[in-house]
C-alpha cells in the first residue's frame, strides 16, 4: 500500500456520460498529480494541484476538469466521455511541489468507455 | 511531441544476467530523471534518480547513468531476479517544476 488511495479501482461507462474519479493522497502530503496511461502510452500528465491551487497542467482536454479540496483529496471529473477517454487513470502525491524521491502513486483507475 | 523516449517496448534478459534500459530525451532543459518500476495491477513505484549535476546513481543493484551531451540516461540492473519483471518507466523534469515527463516504458522480462 503506497498510501495513496484511488477509488474506484474499475469503472465502465457509456460514451456521453460523466465519471468523477477521487484521489487521496498520501499523509502530509501537499501536492496531487493526475496521469493518463492509454494502451501502448506512457503516463500522459493532466494536472498538478499544490495544498488546494492549481498549479500546472498538461495535456488535458477541456471535457477534464480537477480540483482539489480542502481536506487535500482531488477528484477528476471526465465529462462527455468518448470511446478514445478509455485508459488508466493515476493519481500521485508528493510533499511540497514535489520532491527529490518523485512521486508516489496510487494503483489507479482503470476506466472503460462503452 | 515525445520529450522522453523509450524506443525498446520489451527487453527479455536470463536470470543471473545484466538488464539495460535506455531512455532518450529531447529538452535540453531536463535536469532530473527517474526511474520507475511498475507491476501489473499496480501503480508505478520510484527505483531511482539522478540529477544532472552528476552522471552516475548507484543503489544496490541498480545504476543509472546519464550522458548529457548525448541527451541520454540508462538503467542497469545486475544481476537480473526474475522478481525484477516489470515495465520501467523513465522520466524527465526541470528541477523546481516537478512536472514530470513520462516515457511510454519498457517491459523487461527476466527468464528464470
């Protein structure tokens, strides 16, 4: 167990529909990080929230949106889905903006678009 | 436009044997690399990193060296376990953004 907690683990949905996925991130932690991992991709980075702000992000479509809140977990909110949103979805924390170790993720989660 | 490459998708090595992946860049700004190590059903754990004020990280049996001029960074692992299989992941980062560019990994294998 990393300590960071994504739920849920597995999600099928149909294509147009909205999904939220959460994140908890690891205790004391500050930062969240959200990854995209398609088939045959490496981890595509979303999005970057430091102690509630956002802070970078990256090739997120405008269908995602993300937030973080004050108890310090994230969600991902994917919206409209398409065929093409169907991939794993990884969360990471990190004390501060980030640190010399990296990050540390969670397990994922594993969407389905139908 | 992939910053970070990894051109080898698989690598099959023996047991007992040296395992060495390679990873590319192309952002002469990088300045901090790590690698990952992810299982199936899993998300990926740190194995290590170096900075680029240095050119070789070494921890156990795993190495990690960089050649800047080159715009390239490898991992050796030696000996090889079969407990090392695994997709390893590269990753490359301007120190102080901490936004992390990922390569789309490598799968070793290690036949026992």
């Amino acid at each position: 167990d990393s300590g960071v907690t994504q739920t849920p683990k597995h999600l099928i949905t149909a294509t147009g529909q909205r999904v939220t996925l959460r994140c908890s991130p690891r205790s004391g932690d500050l930062s969240v990080y959200w990854y995209q991992q398609s088939l045959d991709q490496g981890l595509q980075f979303l999005i970057h929230y430091y102690n509630g702000e956002e802070r970078a992000k990256g090739n997120i479509l405008e269908r995602f949106s993300a937030q973080q809140f004050p108890d310090l977990h994230s969600e991902l909110n994917l919206s409209s889905l398409e065929l093409g949103d169907s991939a794993l979805y990884f969360c990471a924390s990190s004390v501060g903006t980030g640190s010399s170790y990296g990050y540390t993720f969670g397990s994922g989660t594993r969407l389905t678009v139908v | 436009d992939q910053q970070v490459k990894q051109n080898s998708p698989s690598l099959s090595v023996q047991e007992g044997r040296i395992s060495i992946l390679n990873c590319d860049y192309t952002n002469s700004m990088f300045d901090y690399f790590l690698w990952y190590k992810k299982y199936p059903a899993e998300g990926p754990t740190f194995l290590i990193s170096i900075s680029s004020i240095k050119d070789k990280n070494e921890d156990g049996r795993f190495t990690v060296f960089l050649n800047k001029s080159a715009k390239h960074l490898s991992l050796h692992i030696v000996p090889s376990q079969p407990g090392d299989s695994a997709v390893y992941f590269c990753a490359a980062a301007v120190s102080g953004t901490y936004k992390y560019i990922f390569g789309t990994g490598t799968r070793l294998k290690v036949l026992a």
